[in-house]
C-alpha cells in the first residue's frame, strides 16, 4: 500500500458528495442523463463505483424526490456499500448544502477530530475518475484546505457583450477548465455553505469558488488527465458507451495450452483495446475473483471437451457475477477439413444461448481454422482481434453466435 493510501485510510475520514438531482435537459431525453444506460448499467452506477474504495468512509448523494425509490433500488441491487441518500434541492449548490449538512451531523455524531474529514464533490455525471486522482486532492485538500482537477483550455474563450459583440479574450495561457473531483477540509467546506449568498446558492456552480469567497481558501489546482469530462450532451452518452466497455472489462485467459502462439497474439490484441488483464490461468481454481470476461483458448478435435469447459466456466461467472453482467468467448482452432467439428460448435453456442445462466452472459465462439501448422499469424491476429472486440462490446444481441476466421 503506497503512501497516499496510508496517510489517508490511518488518518483522514473522507466522504464523498454526489450531486444527482439534476433534470439532464440538455441531453433532450426525458431521463435525467445520470440514470440512462452507459454500457449496461445505469451512468450513476458508474459513477458510484469510483467510490467504493475502503479509504472511503461514506457517499452523500443527493437525488430527486421522484428518482429516490429508484436509485434505493440500484444500490441494494448492487449491493453498494456506505451510501446515504437525501433528497437534493432544486440548484446544485443547494444540493450540495443539503449533502454538507449531512456530513455535518455524521462528523458530530461521531465525535471525530474534524480536522482529520476531508470532503471530496464530484459530478454524479462524470462516471469516469481514477483512484490515484481520488487520491491526490484528497491529500492536496488536507495540506492547503481545497483542491480540484483541471484540464488546459482547448479554444480560447471570449466575452461577449449584451447586443454580441465581442468584449474581450482570455488569454489561454492563464486560464484553465475546472472539473470535478474536488476536494476540501472539512472546515472550508462547512464555513463556505455556511456563508454562501442566496445568489450563489440559487445560481452559482463553482465550489472552488466558495472556498475562496467565504471560507477565504484558494485551491491548489491539479492538472489531470480528460477521463474526468462531463456527460452533457446526448452525444456524450455515446462517448462513455465504449469508454465504459473498456474500463469496465476484467478480462481472464483460460488455457492449458503453455507456448501457444494464439495467447501472445491475444495479449497484443487485449492491451491494444486498453483491457484490464487481471489473470492467465490454466485451471479454473485459479479463476480470481472480480473477473467479468474469460476467454478460453482451446483445440477441438471433439466439442465435448470445448463445451464442458465452457459450461465449467459459466457457473463459476455466473457465482461471481450476479447480478453484474459478463462475457464468455471460446476461442477454438479447429483443422479446416472438420467440418463436422465446427458445425456442431456452432449448433451447441445456438442453443447455450437460450441456457439460463447465460441471462446476464454473453457467449461467443471463435473459430479460427487451421489449413496448415502453424497457423498463418495474419488469420491468427483477426481472430484475436475479433476476440478482444467480442469482450469490450459485450453485445447481448450478437451472444450465442459463431464467428469463423
């Protein structure tokens, strides 16, 4: 465990505020964009996710009335643990007030130092943020009281006059974007809602702001990387679709088969589309835990054996998984002349589909035949190309079909 993480586990209390109250209206879809579906899951999920984290000891997340059955519902579902929800107000500052009250009341209640509770806030619309990020304005907001991620401007930005025309540029040198996670000592952020105006409350967005304005605090300011952006437009949902796919991916490659030429192709293929590789295995006990994607290598002189491993494989996920969603691939070289081989892998994939464990699974079957030994490596690289493509698509429409290289 690296040095941020001690000091913040053994030391700090840290929570976390989620504003999730918002209507989503400029994504033109009658679902607030934190509930719509990002890679099987709804985009709040993902954002929760981030947060899941034993250094963490609770996320505030402030909601609509009318949404709070149904994010009560996600989260024991789920199973997320450490949430509390309240019922956010109608701007996201007064949301915020809400989430800070709370934490307030914790911090009393448990008669903590409260110099020792740092409070982080994050977009509840941006599903995207690493640990080590976490990390660093958490630390960063112990040692100067507030801290937050910014990414450089891209275009320059103008001001404008009433009748639109120009005033004035910024020069993008100076300037930055602010984006979220934010971090801040309990101190700041309390005094700085204690003290905010009822215009900023109403009509203001910037916490960093805040913490200079009424708690005196200037930010340390963190270049990051633009995981951190924004869900705004319904266009972003599009964006995070295959973002979420890749990060979500935690991938095994089962197979017993040592100096096969197929699994260094594969791991080429598995780092080219950015999986997380979490094991190569040559024996399901070895199968680690918070894997969601197994890939097995194998040769088919006969489907039996194919399909018990197959079938093996998908009771251990399914264990796993539930009620989480996942992908199986059975990636099988199979001699050009067995004929019979291959259209029987083909029938048997059709019917798994309609197994009940495969509800939440998708199932897939790679094909890659084989004219010669070895085999040609330009035939081999698709069929591990489309292997990876298969894992990072997840496809529930494609699930159950075969796919010959």
């Amino acid at each position: 465990m690296n040095e941020a993480i001690d000091l913040i586990s053994e030391k700090k209390k840290v929570f976390a505020i989620l504003p999730a109250a918002g209507t989503g209206e400029r994504t033109g879809l009658k679902t607030p964009k934190q509930f719509c579906e990002i890679a099987g899951y709804p985009l709040i999920l993902h954002s929760l996710w981030n947060f899941q984290r034993p250094w963490i000891a609770e996320t505030v997340v402030a909601v609509s009335e009318d949404w709070l059955p149904y994010l009560q519902d996600l989260i024991k579902l789920y199973r997320i643990q450490n949430v509390h929800l309240v019922v956010g107000g109608q701007t996201r500052h007064q949301s915020i007030k809400i989430c800070v009250q709370y934490v307030r009341e914790r911090v009393q209640n448990a008669r903590c130092n409260a110099s020792d509770v740092i409070v982080i806030v994050h977009d509840a619309v941006r599903p995207f943020v690493a640990e080590e990020t976490l990390q660093r304005i958490a630390e960063a907001a112990h040692k100067q009281g507030a801290a937050g991620v910014v990414c450089p401007l891209v275009s320059t930005t103008l001001a404008t006059q009433e009748d639109g025309i120009l005033d004035y540029s910024l020069v993008r040198s100076k300037h930055c974007n602010s984006h979220t996670p934010q971090a801040f000592s309990y101190q700041t952020i309390v005094t700085a809602y204690d003290k905010i105006s009822k215009h900023d409350l109403d009509h203001g967005t910037e916490v960093l702001h805040l913490a200079l304005e009424y708690a005196g605090v200037r930010a340390k300011l963190l270049e990051t990387k633009d995981e951190v952006w924004k869900v705004t437009y319904r266009r972003d949902i599009c964006a995070a679709e295959q973002f979420a796919r890749e990060r979500l991916a935690r991938l095994a490659i089962l197979s017993d088969q040592t100096g096969n030429d197929v699994i260094g192709v594969l791991e080429e293929q598995v780092k080219k589309k950015r999986l997380t590789l979490l094991s190569k295995c040559s024996s399901l006990t070895t199968l680690p835990s918070g894997v969601n994607a197994v890939i097995v290598i194998a040769d088919a002189p006969t489907t039996d054996q194919c399909l018990l491993d197959v079938a093996t494989v998908l009771e251990r996920l399914k264990q796993q998984l539930h009620p989480l969603k996942g992908s199986l691939t059975l990636l099988v070289t199979v001699p050009t002349e067995e004929k019979m081989v291959r259209d029987d892998l083909m029938t048997r994939f059709r019917e798994l589909r309609l197994d009940q464990r495969c509800r939440d699974i998708c199932v897939y079957c790679v094909i890659l035949e084989t004219k010669s030994s070895p085999v040609e490596k330009e035939r081999m690289e698709r069929a591990c190309e489309l292997t990876a493509n298969l894992v990072v698509r997840q496809d529930e429409l494609m699930s159950g079909q075969t796919f010959i290289v």
